[in-house]
C-alpha cells in the first residue's frame, strides 16, 4: 500500500496573514507531493512495501539508500510540519511542556531567541527542531532531509527552512519568516501531545 499524501490540516489560506495560500499551495501541493510521489516509485516492489514510514525512513538511512531516505523523510518532515503550525494556536504552552522549556530556555521569550538563532543559523537547505531526550529539551538543526528520528531524539516541532517554505512570501529575509512561526503559528496543542507521548513512554 502506498505512503498517503494527506490533506492539509486546514484551509490554504489559513495561515494567512503569515504564510499565503500561494505558498501553501506550492509547498503542499507540489513539493511534498512530489516527495510522497518519488518515494512511492520507489518503494513500488521492494521491501518497503507496507513498511510503516517511520521504519522506511530507519532502515533505508542505516542502509545509505539515499534516494528511498531522503523522500521519506521529506514526506514525513513535511507532514509534521503542517502539524506545528495552526492558525488558532494559544500564545504560550502549558503543563509539563511549559515547565519544561522553563527549565531549559529559562522562559518562553529564551526559547523563541534560542529557536529562532539556530534556524537563522543553519547554512542553506534543512529544518530547524524542538526536541525531546533524556537530555530534556533541545533546538537542533538537520540539514537537507535529515530528519531527529534516526538520531534517537523525540521531535515535539518543526519549521522547514529551505527556501520553498519562505520565499515566496518573505524573498531573502529568512528572519522574518521565523518571526512568523515562532510569535504567531506554533501548534502547542501538538508540542504538548508529542511531549506526553515520549514522557510516557520514556
Ligand atoms: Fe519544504
């Protein structure tokens, strides 16, 4: 059975203001279906088949088949990307997740700084992520397709910062495109759920 390109979890325009329809449009509709596409293709007949994503995505790194590895993880990156962001998000997280970026970031504005330094920071195509390990929480960076998951770390969010996400809308200015996400998109209900399911699980 196929990997699923799934709908955005909501409308087009529902970022508007921040992120346009337009770019929603290319950047769902074009890039991460292609990426699901590609991988389709290739995975058509091998021993991928069936395989859930996230095995797919292991399995094919640890094998160095770089072509199965990097549209995986793209089409997983992609979808838990749409999944950070909302258009109805509360400003601040609450409960263990909120205790917990207290702990590492000192306050909410030291975890938007700290956020918001390390994908400025990241030299060309990749994606920026809140984590969680038995370290506790981190900001990491993964260049290209790179995805947390084959580095054994639980990703609670993530911006992609290759160019298609932004460029559109914010041309070179990289920065403001992270203003956007990190004071008016992020999805804490989804933070807050992954962060439970790895507290529970750990
Ligand atoms: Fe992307």
């Amino acid at each position: 059975m196929p990997i699923t390109f799934s709908d955005l979890p909501y409308a087009a325009d529902a970022l508007e203001p921040h992120i346009s329809a337009r770019t929603l449009e290319f950047h769902h509709g074009k890039h991460h279906k292609a990426y699901v596409e590609k991988l389709n293709a290739a995975i058509s007949g091998s021993r991928y088949d069936d395989w859930p994503i996230e095995d797919i995505i292991a399995a094919a790194h640890k094998a160095s088949e770089v072509g199965v590895f990097n549209n995986a993880a793209q089409a997983w990156n992609h979808s838990f990307l749409w999944n950070s962001m909302t258009p109805n998000g509360r400003d601040q997280p609450t409960g263990p997740l909120a205790d917990s970026i207290k702990e590492c970031f000192d306050d909410l504005p030291g975890f938007r700084t700290s956020f918001k330094r390390s994908a400025l920071k990241q030299f060309g195509s990749g994606w920026t992520w809140l984590v969680a390990s038995a370290a506790g929480l981190d900001i990491v960076n993964t260049n290209n397709a790179e995805s947390p998951l084959i580095h054994g770390v639980t990703p609670l969010l993530t911006l992609d910062v290759w160019e298609h996400a932004y460029y559109l809308d914010f041309q070179n200015k990289r920065d403001a495109y992270i203003d956007a996400f990190v004071n008016n998109l992020i999805n804490w209900d989804f933070a807050e759920k992954n962060f439970e399911a790895y507290r529970l699980a750990a």
